[in-house]
C-alpha cells in the first residue's frame, strides 16, 4: 500500500469521531519505482493531507519532506522528487495501521490492509 | 497503445482460487465497455479509479492497462470483501506488471475511503453479486459474496448505490453490471434521479451454453458450501 492511499482511509469504526490517520506500524517496507509524472503530483498536491504525509513517511523511514509544503515548492524539482517518492514509490508490505482514536490495529499482510470490522464495530 | 504493452489482462494470467470468482462472460463485457471507452481518456485522463469488489482482479487490471495505453496517470483502488480476492487481485496485478499503480484494500465496498473520497471519484467499476439467491447466501461470505445477490440479485447493489453520487466526481462516470432480473430499467431511473446521467452501454445476450455452464458451476459451488453445514 502506497502512503496515497493510506492519506484517504480513515477508520470507520461504528461510533469513531477521529478515525484519520491510521498511524502505521511498519515491519516491512518496499520501495517499488514508479513513473515520474508531475502533472498528477499538481493535480493531487490540494488534495494531500500533508502532515498526515509526514507523519507516515517518518514511520516507514522515509526521510527529507518538509514539514510544511507550499504550492510554489510545486515549481522546485528537488521537492517534486521527493513528494513522488514518498507518495508513490514507498510500499507498505507488512505491519499494521492502528487507529488513532481507539487503537484497533488493523494487520497489513502482502501489501493489503485487512480494513474488515468485526459485527461489533459496524 | 503508446507502450506496446497489452492492452487488457490476459486470462492466462489472472489468478483464481476456488473461493474467487473466475471471470466470465460478464467481466468480459464489463472490460469490452471500459476498452470501448478507453480513448476517451486520452483527452482527459482520469485521476482516480475505484472498483468495487475485484474478484481474480482480471477487471482492475484490464483498467489498469488501458489507463496506461492511454498515457493517463492514475491513481487506482480496488476493493474486496474477501481476502482470496484481494490475494488474487494482487496476484494477477504482478503478473501484469500494474501492481505498483493499483492498492488492493481488504474492505466491505468503499466505506473506509469515505469521506476521503467524495466528489472524486473518475472512474468506478462495479461488478456486484447479481444473481438472486435466497437473502442468507448474501452473508455466507466466501465465494458467494462474489455471486449472491438475495431478492432480485439487488441486496449489494442497493448498498452501493446510494454511495454512487457522493463518490463520483464532477466528470465522473461509473461502469456497471447488472442482469435482467435485477431490473436495469429500475437502476437506470434511480440513478436519473439522484441527478446522474444512466444509460445502457453495451447489451449481451448469455448464449444459452455459457449460461448453462454458469449456472452449473454456480450450482457445484452451492454444493460446496453447503456440504459443511450438511454434515
């Protein structure tokens, strides 16, 4: 799972007011090479929950984001590289995403998230 | 096609497991429409993708591969109740060589990406469970989550539907399955009503032999299942 992916979800826990973000619990990671592509990065950059990013890039290792981002930084190669490469490249293969509110670790096995609430939680 | 790569999956490379649903004439035409539209995207490609249930994952990874044969870069999301789908959805993705744009998520519909994913939706994909089955083969689980769709096979579809307008963004359009029995015309107008624009984009007739080969499969899976409970 690609930390993209990880700033949507948000627990939905039965009851849970703060389920965003999963804090992760990172035992393996993979860095998987993705295409460049600048014109999604401007276009999903508004969109980012940025210190939600920052805060899973530290946890899977991943180093160099600042942390606060602008749009002009969006004209600076240097930090189009990086973004990319935390957003995209960095997999989440084992571990667990914990929810913030209530703790529920939800397992991480093979790259998928097992996101499925027991009848209790729905 | 600017890479050279293929341009839908191949059969011979999606995984299927016994408790997954192999692709079949409907995932075929559910592919045959998203090829059919696929240039669309070139002018105006596609930020983010969803399928709902993924089954073998031949579906997602069709659309991953067209998205690609048409230089839009994407981001996709495939969703399965069942964790052998997910796994092979993962599986067929690899051997494609797409797994790297496409995060499966292990999740019932797309409940844990709302609200995150509101209003931006691009493209969605939905294959339900269709056939009318009686309504406790819905929460069987397994396999028949993939085929069990209760009272006039509408049981999921009615819980992914009132999710549709939320989801899809302002150009966003949704690519879905539905048979006779579910009532397409009744589909058709729920979605009008809820102010989107519905319309039937590719017809097939089941050719009596698929069908009978459909539905004795489906028949030796009930068997299956039901084989555990009888003993």
């Amino acid at each position: 799972m690609k930390l993209l992916t990880h700033n949507m979800l948000a627990c939905h826990i039965k009851g849970v007011q703060n389920g965003f973000p999963f804090k992760i619990e990172a035992e393996k990671v993979e860095v998987q090479e993705a295409d460049f592509e600048p014109d999604f990065l401007q276009h999903i950059f508004p969109r980012i929950q940025w210190a939600a990013l920052c805060e899973a890039a530290a946890a899977m290792g991943v180093e160099g984001l600042p942390a606060e981002a602008t749009e002009e930084m969006l004209e600076d190669d240097a930090f189009m590289k990086k973004f990319h490469h935390a957003l995209l490249e960095v997999h989440l293969q084992e571990g667990a995403l914990v929810c913030p509110e209530t703790g529920r670790k939800f397992p991480v096995s093979a790259g998928i998230p097992n996101l499925l609430l027991t009848e209790d939680e729905c | 096609m600017s890479t050279g790569g293929p341009t839908i999956a191949s059969i011979k490379n999606t995984a299927f497991y016994r408790d997954v649903y192999e692709p079949a004439e409907d995932s075929f035409a559910l592919v045959d429409a998203l090829a059919a539209h696929a240039h669309t995207w070139r002018r105006a490609p596609p930020r983010l993708c969803l399928e709902v249930g993924c089954g073998s994952g031949y579906v997602v990874c069709s659309l991953a591969l067209l998205l690609r044969g048409a230089g839009a870069a994407a981001q996709l999301l495939a969703t399965d109740i069942n964790p052998a789908a997910a796994a092979a959805t993962a599986e067929t993705l690899e051997a494609h060589g797409v797994h790297s744009r496409v995060d499966v998520l292990l999740t019932d519909l797309a409940l844990v990406l709302l609200p995150a994913l509101a209003g931006r939706v691009d493209v969605l994909v939905f294959n339900p469970p269709y056939v009318p089955t009686p309504e406790e083969e819905v929460e069987r689980g397994g396999i028949a989550a993939a085929w069990a769709g209760g009272e006039r096979g509408r049981r999921v579809v009615d819980r992914l539907l009132p999710l549709v307008p939320a989801l899809l963004s302002p150009r966003g359009e949704m690519f879905m399955v539905a048979v006779h029995e579910n009532e397409p015309e009744e589909l058709l107008a729920l979605m009008r009503d809820a102010g989107l624009e519905a319309r039937v984009a590719l017809q097939r007739k089941a050719d009596e032999e698929q069908r009978e080969r459909q539905q004795r499969r489906q028949q030796d899976l009930q068997q299956q299942l039901k084989q555990p409970q009888a003993r």
